[in-house]
C-alpha cells in the first residue's frame, strides 16, 4: 500500500508511520482457523433456537438463502473468532478454549447487527438483503435478542468463575456497542460532530467488542484482570484502526471488494471520520465541502444525485485532508495497539500473529 | 370472589378447589417492600444509560412524562420485586440479599415489554402510549437492549460463583421469553391454536420469568440447585395462573381497573386461553365461535365492529366453557405452585408469604 505523505489537516500530532507490510498467507491461515474452530459450534449454538427463529438467524448469518436452501454465504472476514482465540494461546492455553468465546463475542456482533440494520433502515449487508427486509421487522428484533441471549447462554453453561468474568466482559462491551448506536443515531440529527465525538462513537461501536474479542479467550484460559484490561487496550485501538479503514474503504473502497455502492458513506450521509477530519481542518475545500453538506441534509434531490455530484464532494474531502488524516489515524491506532501487546507476558508466536493481525486490519481493502 | 360452579368445556381433569381467601393487607404490605426496596437500585440502573437512553426508559418506568416532567406513573404491580426478595429469605438470607436479582428481573421483564410492544404494535401500556408512539421504533428497540445488558451488568458485577449462576438463571428465563413471543408471532397467522399450545407459549412468555424471580434471590442466598428448581416450579406455575387470570381480565376484565379497553384481547383478536378452550370444548357455542372468529379474521370492518359484537363473541365464549375452564385453569395452576411450596425446606412465614402472593394472585381484579 503506498504511503501517504504529509496531511492538510489541522489533527496530525507526529508523523505517521508507514503501512506495515503483512504476512498475508499468515493471516489468512489464522482467519481461516478462528472461521474453521468456531463455526460448527456457532451452527450448534443457533440450531437452538425454536423455529422460525433458527432459520432466519441461519439467513443472516449466510447459511441458507431467502427460501431456505443451504448457501455458502460470505460471513464476513471473521476477525474477531481469530482473535479470541489468540486471546487463549497469550495466556497459555489452548487455542481450543477461546472458542466459547469466539462465539459469544460473534453471536454479539451479529444481534447488533440485525437491530442496527432494521433502526438504520439499510437494506443490503455482506452482499444480500437484510433480515428485516426478507423476513419483517418483527423476526429482525426477535431473532437479535435470541442472539444476545444465546451469547451469555454459551459462555455461562461453562459453569467456571472464568466464565462468569468472561460474561462481564462481553456485557459492559455490549453496552458500550449499544452506546455507540445511540450516539450514531444522534449525530444523524445533528449538522456538525467532532472529530473526538466521531471517534469515541467508533470506539464504542467498534473498539469494545473487538477488544472484548482480544480479552475473552485469556480470561477463559485463566489470565487475571491485568493482563485481560491490557490485551483489551490492544483490541481497542485495533478496533479504531478498523474502523478509520472502514470509513475509507466506505468512500474511496471498491465496490467489488466491498460489496457496496461506490461513494457509499456519502450517500449514507455518513459523518464518518474523514467527512469530520475534512470539515474540522479549515481553509477553502473544508468551507466549501460544509456549504455543499449543510445543502445536502436539506436537499429533496440527494437521491437522485449522480456519481459525478458524490465523486466532487469525495474530492473536496481528499482535498481538505480528510482522507491523508484518516489513514494516519489508522497507522497511530495499529502503532497503539501494537505497543499494547509488549506489555504482555505471552509466547513469541502468539505476539507476532497479533502483530500480523494488526498488520492486516490497517492495508485491508474490504 | 365467587366461586365458579362446574363447567361445560370437556377439558377439566378434576373438581377445582374454591377460590383461596386472600390476606390482602399482608400482600398490600409484600408488594410495598418490594417496590420500596428495589425501585430505587432500578433508578440508579437506569441512570446509568447514555442520553437519551436513560430519558427513553424513565419514560417507559412511568417516572417521567412524555415531556420530562416527573411523573407518578403506574409501575405496575411489582409481584416479581416482592417475589425475589421472598427468594432470598427462602435460602435463610436477608431480603437485601435479593436486591440486585429483584432489579435483574423488572429489567429484563421491561425489555421484553419494550420490544413485544414494537412488534405487536401495541400502542398502549399502563394507560399510557407506548415507548416507540412516542420516542419512535429505533429507541424502543435500542433502550430495550440495553435494559437487558444492564440486567446482566447487575448481577455480574457481584462478582460472586452466585452471581454468575443466577445469571445463567436470568438467560435461560429470557430465552423461554423470547421464545414464548415467537411462539404468540406464529400463533396470530394460524386459525386455530390448541390448549396445550396457548399453555406452553404462556408458560414461556409469563411462567419462566416469575419463577426466575422466585429461585433468583436464593441462588443469589447460596440456594442449592435443588431447592433453586424447586422454587422455580411455584413461580412456573404462578405464573401460569396469573396468566389465565389475565386472559379473563383481557375480556371480562373491568376497564377502570385494568387499564385496557372493554374486551381488550378480543379486539386484537388473540387467541388466549378461554378463546382456545372454548374452540376445543366443542358443542353448538364451540362451533358458532369458530365459524364468527375464522369470518372476522378474514373481515375488513372488525375494526369498526360495535360493542355488541364483542360482547356477543364474549357471550359465545362464556357459553362454550371458555371462562369457566380457564377459572379453574388458574386455581388449578395455583395448586401445583402451592403443593411446590411445601417440598422446599424454609422458614414458615416465607412460606406463609408466598402462598399469600400466589392467593393474590388468583383473585386479582387489574
């Protein structure tokens, strides 16, 4: 990935460091064996629920198609079962003891995303349409509080003080992810956000559960509070440099690696961190993108808008520095995260993966 | 209240017992402690909420209007506070032990009330407009969830082995109620619902969660799981009986005192228990039911329909053995709940206590 140099942005603190390069096949293996370990007791774990509530979580989760043949759906990238467990091994145990909550953090993620989806009114996700536009609002609210349920139902069933402290964990991010749609759903009503406002939003939204994901496994494997809070504090800032690649990918990402619209965000009209950056930094493509946004929330025509109208507000935010700023915001989160990490006592192996893991979220391009 | 004599369904199994006499003043004075003793560790909850969440669910509480104003609003009757609190002093434990279980317990009951009102479009509750009337559908879904967080955040952050089993308690009572709303879902497309489905859908949505605030306080006291279970089959079956008695008040009920509309259930054409019972008993009464239910799920005036033609289906309903059934339903249940009482070991005026509640239970008119 190339450098970015320099910013016009008011926000950059140090110079930035460059992209990683990333040992690809290494993280591929370790994707694909958090996806390998965690999906057949993930599949367990949802064929519990009572008809129809097993099916349509089955759609959403990609297994089946809207008429209930099997389909191998695109489930996501599936960092977060990776992650948790790497979060057993840094504490000493067996990647195998992580999987409960590899699951219970997926089955989190996944119940925020059904009600997100139907509060937000969007109607496609992973490249199909969305639970509550197949199957009602009702089953959308229905089968995402089923999740959350089954979530602290697969982690308690463990029946160990471990797993009553993992249970904890995943509850206070679970309000903080809950938190973080309340703010979203605010800042949609408002003109202007900050860029501190954007990004205590996407720690929330994003930041929690991922470090949750990072935490769950070492406590399940034993690891006392320390270490867990300190392994959350790489999740977290893991978690912001995901999300600031989200916001660019969701302007500047390609729809075919995406999966969604070209210029996506704008016509979501999003206040993701580059908007915010570029209208927070000053001088003429900032003023001038804030006279066209300001216009745009009162516009009866923004629907109708072409590629050429999202393409030139695009170009006023690279041009105000909002988009230079975001991908060094990426590389500060991946360089706080990553500083995290050597404040824990785990083996080396463990270490470098998280490393690589970081590596990847932060040169992703879906 | 009058005893019910005889009965012309075909269902009973045996001569009900009469209709308990009621020591009102000391169930007056049981659902005050509860109500006295956990209301404000509730409030201290919900302050917890980020804005506006903790705006939306005071609202929901009744303690604010829909303009903020403090208000005095109907909490409900607070049987599962009274109950968890009774909980505790049933392992030999003092009442405050039951606290945090009592709060556990109206959160995740508001929660489903939260959602259950959104799916069903239910527009009232306790005399008032529903949540999503007036804070709109996105907040009743998102304050919903985050009431059922906080409800494990209660109880988790004991940081007891109880704590965390009471907990694996609280989520299997919820996925019973998540469960029993996707079962009354299902119900409302289908034209006819057996008994032992009406009383296995009202064993999820009402049963599971009573008899977790009868087993919460002890576990939370250091019950054994024997004597947990055996708890939870009284409140099992309370629950059942307090939900026959509200299928009655749903039809027969007193408007001024329920606080819902004349034949409130009949109007939303639910398929309660003396509406399934009736269907069931057969007869020339069964039959003329069925054919008027199956004319109007299909008719578009039900809406405009007179009180007279409800009291005539009300009429028809009575006529079939309906209500008598579903009296002696309720009795029934509050047999097996009483007999329950007996098989667990624990001071008398407990007990004395619980069978009070349960004969309040019975009898009560809102």
């Amino acid at each position: 990935m190339r450098t970015t140099s320099g910013t016009r942005g008011e926000k950059v603190p140090t110079a930035p460091s460059a992209n990683p390069a990333v040992d690809t096949a290494a993280v591929t293996a370790l994707l694909e064996r958090g996806r390998t370990m965690s999906t057949p007791v993930l599949r367990a774990a949802v064929d519990r629920l009572a008809p129809p509530m097993d099916t349509v979580a089955a759609y959403h989760f990609g297994w089946i198609d809207a008429h209930g043949r099997p389909a191998d759906g695109d489930g996501g990238k599936a960092v977060r079962p990776a992650l948790a467990l790497l979060s057993a091994e840094a504490a000493g145990a067996a990647p195998e003891v992580g999987i409960p909550g590899a699951v219970a953090v997926e089955l989190v993620h996944n119940f925020s995303l059904l009600h997100d989806d139907l509060m937000d009114g969007d109607e496609q996700r992973r490249h199909r349409d969305t639970v509550w536009k197949v199957h009602g609002p009702a089953q959308a609210i229905l089968v995402g509080d089923a999740l959350f349920a089954l979530a602290n139902e697969i982690l308690l069933e463990l029946g160990t003080v471990e797993a009553g402290r993992a249970t904890r964990r995943l509850t206070t991010a679970t309000r903080k992810l809950i938190d973080g749609q309340a703010q979203d759903i605010s800042y949609e009503h408002r003109e202007r956000v900050t860029v501190d406002e954007c990004l205590e939003m996407e720690g929330n939204k994003t930041g929690a559960l991922l470090a949750c994901a990072v935490s769950i496994g070492a406590v399940l494997g034993g690891a006392d509070d320390r270490t867990a809070d300190t392994l959350e504090t790489y999740g977290y800032h893991l978690g912001l440099a995901f999300q600031a690649v989200d916001d660019l990918l969701g302007i500047w990402g390609d729809p075919e690696a995406t999966g969604k619209q070209t210029w996506s965000d704008l016509r979501q009209r999003k206040k993701s961190l580059p908007v915010v950056a570029a209208l927070a930094a000053g001088g003429p493509a900032s003023e001038r993108l804030g006279e066209l946004l300001a216009a745009d929330a009162k516009s009866n025509d923004f629907d109708s808008f072409s590629e050429e109208e999202f393409a030139a507000r695009a170009a006023l935010i690279e041009e105000a520095g909002g988009r230079d700023w975001t991908s060094q915001e990426a590389r500060r989160q991946h360089a706080v995260a990553v500083e995290a990490l050597e404040r824990v006592d785990m083996p080396e192996h463990v270490r470098a993966q998280l490393v690589a893991l970081a590596d990847f979220v932060v040169v992703r391009k879906r």
